[in-house]
C-alpha cells in the first residue's frame, strides 16, 4: 500500500516521530511519503494516511489543522490515524483540547488517536515559548518513547497488512 505519513513540527522533534512510524511501515513492505502537511497537494494517491502534529497552547499546528480541513472528504474514505506530541508532564487526556481533538477525529473519520511524549529543548525556544513553558512547568528533556513510536507504527502496518490480506484475489 501507498501510506502518507504527514507530520507538523514547530522544533523537530514530533517530526523524528513521524519518522520512526514511516520507518516502521517501510520494513513492514508499504511504499511511504514523508511531507510536511502544507505540501500535501493530493491524498488520493494513497491507500492510507498517519497525521501527527506537535501541540502548542492546548492546539494542532495550524498547517496540520488545515491538511484534515481542507482534505476532509478523501481522508474520510481512506484508513487514517492520528497522533500529538506533548509534553511528558501533560495526562494524555489534557495535552490536546478534548474538543478539538474529537472533532479532528470525526472530520477525517480517524481510526484511532494516539498522544506520545514529546522533547523539551529550552535552548531552541523563543523568549515568548519559554515564559508559556515555564508558567506550564514543561519538563526539559528528550522524552519520546521511540520503542512504544515504532510499536504503534507496527500495528498500522499489521491492521492495513491483514485488510490487504483479505481482499487479495484467491
Ligand atoms: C510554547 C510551548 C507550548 C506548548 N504547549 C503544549 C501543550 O499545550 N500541550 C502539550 O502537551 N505540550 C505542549 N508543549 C510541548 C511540545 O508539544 C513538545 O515540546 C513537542 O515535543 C514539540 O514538538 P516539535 O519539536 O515537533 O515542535 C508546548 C511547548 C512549547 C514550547
């Protein structure tokens, strides 16, 4: 299968995310594009689509808000998952606005959503982004989990692997 693998990232490091899944789809055997989601012009190339973004202030990056607007439709009729990254302080529950998230989800129909823990790194911040980050006690460091990443990058392979499986001519 064609998988679109579409990651907004303010500092990097959600898009290494995104790298560690579209690395688990390729071993898996699927053909895969890695595209910030602004330079998404199609979706209907692909069979199936991850879209992640980093979250700032409760929020989606505003291009990855865009990509599941503007291509609402066509992602609905494809397998889609999504996935943030926060910070490791954050309850999953709370890293996302609940309501955004949900109607993120329903927009494009998604599969699942999944939030992993993201990396802090004060000396690339802005002075706006370290006042927010220190009045929300952010916790410097590098705490993505890239086992759990590849794992869940797995399992997207093994779902649309056994989809494939199924509708293969005998
Ligand atoms: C100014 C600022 C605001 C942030 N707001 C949130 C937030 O609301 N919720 C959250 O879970 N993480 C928040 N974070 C943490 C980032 O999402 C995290 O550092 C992420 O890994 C950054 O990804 P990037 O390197 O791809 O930009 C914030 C970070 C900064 C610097």
């Amino acid at each position: 299968m064609r998988i679109l693998v579409a990651v907004a990232s303010r500092h990097g490091g959600t898009r290494e995310i995104g790298s560690v899944i579209a690395g688990a789809l390729l071993a898996a055997g699927h053909d895969v594009d890695e595209l910030d989601p602004a330079d998404v012009a199609l979706i209907d190339p692909y069979d199936a689509v991850v879209l992640g973004s980093a979250v700032y202030n409760g929020r989606w990056l505003p291009e990855a808000r865009e990509l599941a607007e503007r291509a609402a439709t066509p992602l609905s009729h494809r397998p889609v998952w999504l996935f943030s990254s926060g910070l490791a302080t954050q309850p999953a529950s709370m890293a996302n606005s609940p309501t955004e998230m949900r109607d993120l989800r329903e927009r494009v129909a998604a599969r699942a959503h999944r939030n992993f823990a993201g990396r802090l790194d004060r000396s690339v911040l802005s002075f706006a982004e370290r006042t927010i980050i220190a009045a929300a006690r952010g916790r410097e460091g590098d705490h993505r989990d890239f086992v759990a990443v590849r794992a869940w990058g797995e399992s997207i392979a093994q779902e649309l692997g056994a989809e494939l499986a199924a509708h293969a001519p005998l």
